[in-house]
C-alpha cells in the first residue's frame, strides 16, 4: 500500500467499511474511487463524474468500464488514475489492455 499512497496523497480520504475511501476530482470532471479489496492486495477503483467536485456518481459510460474495477494490483491502479487524470471533459476513453500494464 505504501507505494499507493503517493498516488492518492492529494485525494480525500475516508472511513468505509473496507478500511478507507480515497477520492480524487480531476478538473476534467472526472475522478476515481479505490478502496481496499478483501484480500487487502488489491484495490476496487471506480471512476467518477462530479461537477466541481460535487453531484459525484459512479460513471458507467467513461468506455474505460462498464462498472468498477475489481482486485486491481497497485500498477493497474496507477495506470487507471493516469488515463482518467488526462482526459479531456466528455471524452470516451478506451479500456487499457490490463495485461500490458
């Protein structure tokens, strides 16, 4: 987790019932949601639409996923928070190949 954490030191960080919640808001109005899965190696990651950081829903239709990531590795997370990072407002993004990252 430790090398984790230097891509989520700017994001919000809560109580879940997984352990934590981190929450970035790009300026893209975009953002990303990873908590810990239960083995405790690998991350849930969803990516988010908010507007200002508010009104933030899941976002099924980005075209990076139809739904949440699950058990991604610590790269993949990495990887998953660049792409989103870079977007540009309304762009559909295509879904990276999990086995080259």
């Amino acid at each position: 987790m430790d090398s984790l954490l230097g891509q989520l030191g700017d994001f919000e960080w809560s109580p879940h019932p997984a352990g934590f919640q981190a929450r970035g808001y790009f300026s893209n109005n975009f953002g990303i949601s990873v908590i810990p899965e239960s083995d405790l190696r690998h991350y849930e990651v969803a990516i988010l639409r908010h507007e200002n950081g508010a009104k933030c829903h899941i976002c099924y239709d980005s075209g990076l996923c139809d739904d949440v990531f699950r058990y991604a590795s610590v790269d993949n997370v990495h990887s998953i928070i660049m792409r989103v990072r870079n977007l540009r407002e309304g762009t559909r993004v295509v879904a990276p190949d999990p086995y080259l990252v």
